[in-house]
C-alpha cells in the first residue's frame, strides 16, 4: 500500500470533520507566517543596529529599534501561542473522532464475518486484537502528524524557501538542493525498514496471541508444573522481537547521521555564500543571519523527516493489515431473502463440508429432522455432530449438497431471521461481562422483568440468584460454571424459539441441578423441533429418533430400541455410557434385596 492509496482509505473518515480540517488549514498559514518573523526581525535588528554604528550613533538613538524588535517579537509569540493551542486541539479532536469511527466501524464490519474468518490460524484473538489496536493508533496517529506535524512544517519551510529565493535565487538554490538528498536517503531508509517493520509486526502478534494463551491456559500451566517452559516459549518470542527491533534501531541510526550530515554540510554552504555576497557588498550583513534562520525553517522539516517518516512507515504496515480485515468484504456472512413459515424439518442431502484448516468434518450427510420431534446425534467426540448443528445454524456453509428447512435451501433464508427462530445451548456458553439481568436479557431484549424471572425459574437458577446480595444485579460472571450454564439456559428459554439445538446442555451441571435443569427442558422441548448432542443416557433414550455418526458419517439411524437391538456402532456407545455409570451398583443400591443376578 502506498501512501498515496493510504490516504485515500482515510478520507471517507476525515470527510464528516471537514470543518475542523480548514480551521486546521487557516491556522496553519497563519502559523507559516508567523514562524518566518524571526529572521525578517532579525535581519532588521541587525542592519539598523550596525547603520547606528556606522554612524557613531549608540543607545540614545536605538531605542525605537528596541521598542519595535520587542513589541514584534512578543506580538509574534502570542498570535504563535494561539495557533499552536488551536493546531493542537483541533488536530488532537481530529484524531480522537476518526479513532472513534475507525473503531466503531471495525467492529461493526467484522460482526458480519462469517464464522470462518475468526476460526483461521492467523485470525487468532491476540493476532486480531494488536492488528485492530496497533492499526486504529497508527492510523489515527497519523492524522495526527499530517495535520500537526507535517503541515505546519512543510508549509512553513515552503515560505521559507520561497523569501530565500526572493532575497538571492543563488541561496535559494542551495538550500533547494539539499532537500532532494536527504529526501532520497530517508526513501532508501524505509525502504531498507520495510521488511525489519514486518517482522516487528509479527512478532507483536505473536507475543500478544501468547499471552493471551498463558492467561487463558493457567490453570492448566500450573497444575502440570510448566511455569518455566510456558516462560521459555515467550523468552523465544522475545529474543526474536529484540533481534528485530535492534536490527531496525542499527539501520536508523546509521541513516540517521548521514542525513544529519547533509543537513550541516547545507548550513555551512548558506554561511560562506551569504557571507561571500556579504564581503562582494551585495547584501548587507544582517541577511547572513537573515538566511541562516529561513534555512533553518527550510531544515526543520527535514530534521524531522526521519521521525515521521518511520512513524509513517510503522502505521503503513499496520495499516496494511487494519484495511485488510476491515475490507475483508469476502468474508461477509451471505444471507439470502426468503423468511418463510418455520415449521422445524431440515432435510440434508448429500452434505459435504470442510474446515478453513483443510480438516473434512461431514461426509455425505443425508438425512431427515423431523418437526416437532426430538433427534438425538450420537458418536464419539470429533465425529462431526457439533460441526452438524453449526452447518444447521448456518454458522458455515456446506461446501457441497444441500440443507432445506420446510424445503427451502438454508443458502436463500435471510441468516437473522433463521437464527431468531433456533435457540442454541451449547456446552459451556459465553457469559458477557455485566449483570444476570443482562445476560439473562440478551435472549430477548425488549423482555419485561417478569418475563426474565420466569426464565430463571423455568432454569432452577431464580432462587440462587435471589440469594445474592445484588440480586438480578449482580456481576455474572462471578458466578459459578454450573450457574453461569443455567443463565445461558433461561436466556434460551426467555427467546422461547420453535427450533432448539442443545449441545451437551447439561455437561457441566451436578446431578441435582441436571435433573432439574432436564425437567425444564422437558417442558419446553414439547411442540418444538430439537436437536440433542448428549451423552446423557436419559436424554438419548427420550429421542424420537437417533443418527449415530461415525468419522464425519452418519453410519446408523433409527428409534431407540430397534437401533439398539439391530445395531453395531450405537449398542457400543450406548453400553460404554452405561458402563461408565456403574449402572449395577446404582441399582443394588436402589434396590438392595433384589436380586440383579436372576
């Protein structure tokens, strides 16, 4: 991306505050002319002071110049205060407003994506998260720095160099020579960075999605005892970072000197050619002073150019990877138009479906989901029944086949109105950060207070939370698992859908509160078609009709006891699950006189 190109994404974000950009613009100039008025000061101070001399005149006579060197020169600095004050604050809340709509609009455009962006390996949450944070500060930073840093500099230089030319077109000349060096050794210079940023990048990325790693992965770190080689991945990642970073500090500073050198070798030819004019009484002597200041205008922007420019290079290459989620239009989740009746029967037909990371979860998935029924899916773990109900809930699309609800393809349902109709209780639910009122109401907004009690209490939770100090106000996520499970549950249950998938629903819940929690969604699975990934025995048996899936395959299907009795694959399963809860003990010990053996 050039700059050019960089600019020309930022302006859709800078159009809405025009306003303060001409503000910006006016004091600019303003502030050009301004910067200019110490040379034309001195210049006169010093001509008029050395004519007195010349003329045996002493302070008696030099007062006037005195008074009017004073009265310019303070006069100068308070219109320079209030240009200064009003370039950096109009500037400042420039940059705080693009940096509020930059953000807002990278949310808003990647809550579009489909479930495939978040899941590829470099969209990590750390990765996303330095790309977006480092992204919106260099973009916003610059801003800052062209209307801050590089507009009033250039355009006073610009001034600058024009009173040169207008007082001697040879000095003019010499100090127009000098910006083209330095301009090609700062341009050789980023070019060298380039690659050296990149790396920097990564390895912010990397470092980041590490930490991230370490706090989410903790608990585990410290039960297996592996604090010290969790602390050598990120010494690795670090060395690395430092390599780069001083390999990027080496090639600034040696630039850094040879540009400084040009710019003294500049000062040097404008003292001996203003002074040789001087001595060839073409000028008068106060104009040796006079160009050295207006080259130091000239040179101040050149001064600065390696500074801006590495922040320019730095924000271009995280700029890079900013527009390229933010453009990421391909991966906008696709919708069709139709809101059809929803009566609850998925048909799929011969569905194929991979993962980003190559990874074929379905294979050829015909079958039937019957309306106001319940289908259990059943298989061991990474046979594709998760991946099953995501493809139904159109989080992804089939690569091949086709899936029809009440026979229309799920490709033309309008997404938002599909998943209206789905309640969808997963194994372990996000609770967001805010009160159990709010995340209870996140299944309905506009839901009263009554109706949200009624939920809590169709999920056994209503009585734990009243034992709270703050109630329903109180911090969700300082609840326990089991309890934030519950919430997610009546959140699903104020939605009240005709459509319920429930993935291992009661998987982290103790067997009081499971059995609570099953007489509820016995209540509300009757009249709704359901979907149930469980391996739960009670909640398996209860189906209507079972799919037993196998490797991505749906191997057998049919009715509890005629799958039970006809099957292979099933009657493993289903006697592992009842293996695994000791069933005969249980029943000795229900029943102690009965004996099981006969």
């Amino acid at each position: 991306m050039t700059l050019w190109q960089l600019f020309q994404k930022l302006r859709p974000f800078v159009r809405p505050y025009r306003t303060l950009v001409i503000a910006t613009l006016v004091l600019t100039l303003i502030g050009s002319l301004t910067a200019q008025v110490n040379a034309l000061t001195l210049q006169y101070a010093v001509d008029s002071i050395n004519h007195l001399i010349k003329a045996g005149q002493g302070l008696a006579q030099g007062w006037h110049i005195l008074i009017t060197i004073s009265a310019v020169l303070l006069v100068k600095e308070v219109v320079n205060a209030v240009v200064q004050f009003g370039q950096k604050f109009y500037g400042e809340r420039l940059r705080i407003m693009v940096s509020q709509d930059l953000a807002q609009n990278i949310i808003e455009k990647f809550l579009t994506y489909r479930l495939t962006f978040f899941t590829e390996d470099d969209n990590q949450a750390g990765k996303l998260q330095t790309r977006i944070d480092r992204g919106i500060g260099s973009l916003t930073r610059l801003v800052q720095i062209f209307f801050i840093d590089i507009l009033p500099l250039f355009t006073s230089a610009i001034v600058a160099l024009g009173l040169m030319f207008y007082a001697n077109v040879w000095v003019g000349t010499v100090a127009l020579c000098i910006v083209p060096v330095y301009f090609w050794l700062t341009y050789i210079q980023a070019q060298k960075l380039g690659g050296w940023r990149r790396k920097l990048r990564q390895g912010r990325e990397q470092k980041s999605q590490g930490i991230l790693s370490i706090i989410n992965s903790i608990t585990v770190i410290k039960s297996f005892n592996r604090e010290n080689i969790e602390a050598d991945k990120q010494l690795g990642l670090q060395k690395d970072l430092t390599q780069n970073q001083m390999q990027t500090r080496q090639t600034s500073f040696l630039f850094d000197g040879l540009k400084t050198f040009i710019e003294q070798i500049g000062v040097v030819l404008i003292i001996i050619l203003t002074a040789y004019f001087v001595l060839t009484r073409q000028m008068s002597i106060g104009m040796i002073m006079y160009h050295v200041l207006l080259f130091n205008n000239v040179s101040a922007p050149i001064r600065q150019l390696h500074r801006i420019y590495d922040e320019i290079n730095d924000a271009m290459i995280y700029s890079e990877s900013f527009f390229t989620i933010l453009e990421a239009d391909h991966e906008i989740e696709p919708t069709g138009q139709q809101k059809p009746a929803i009566a609850g029967q998925f048909e799929l037909k011969q569905v194929d479906f991979h993962y980003p990371n190559g990874h074929h979860a379905l294979k050829d998935i015909s079958m039937t989901i019957r309306p106001n029924k319940i289908t259990a899916l059943v298989g061991l773990s990474g046979a594709g029944k998760t991946t099953l109900i995501s493809l139904l809930d159109k989080f992804y699309l089939a690569d091949s086949g086709s899936i029809l609800l009440d026979g229309v393809d799920l490709k033309d349902m309008d997404t938002a109105y599909l998943r209206d109709h789905i309640g969808l209780v997963l194994q372990k639910n996000h609770i967001f950060q805010g009160t159990i009122e709010e995340n209870i109401r996140y299944g309905k907004m506009n839901a009263s207070m009554a109706e949200i009690v009624e939920a809590a209490q169709q999920a056994s939770i209503h009585e734990q939370i009243m034992t709270l100090e703050k109630g329903y106000a109180s911090d969700a996520l300082l609840l326990s698992g089991g309890q934030q499970q519950r919430i997610a549950i009546a959140r699903m249950f104020l939605k009240n859908p005709p459509i319920i998938f429930l993935d291992e629903p009661t998987a982290s819940l103790d067997a009081i509160a499971t059995e609570q929690i099953k007489h509820s969604l016995d209540q509300i699975k009757q009249g709704r078609t359901v979907v149930i990934i469980s391996h739960s025995l009670s909640q398996i048996i209860d189906a209507d009709y079972t799919y037993v899936m196998k490797e991505g395959r749906i191997v057998e299907h049919g009715e509890h006891h005629a799958l039970y009795k006809n099957s292979q694959v099933y009657k493993e399963i289903f006697n592992a699950m009842a293996k695994s809860l000791n069933i005969e003990k249980i029943a000795r010990t229900l029943n102690p006189d009965e004996d099981l053996t006969a």
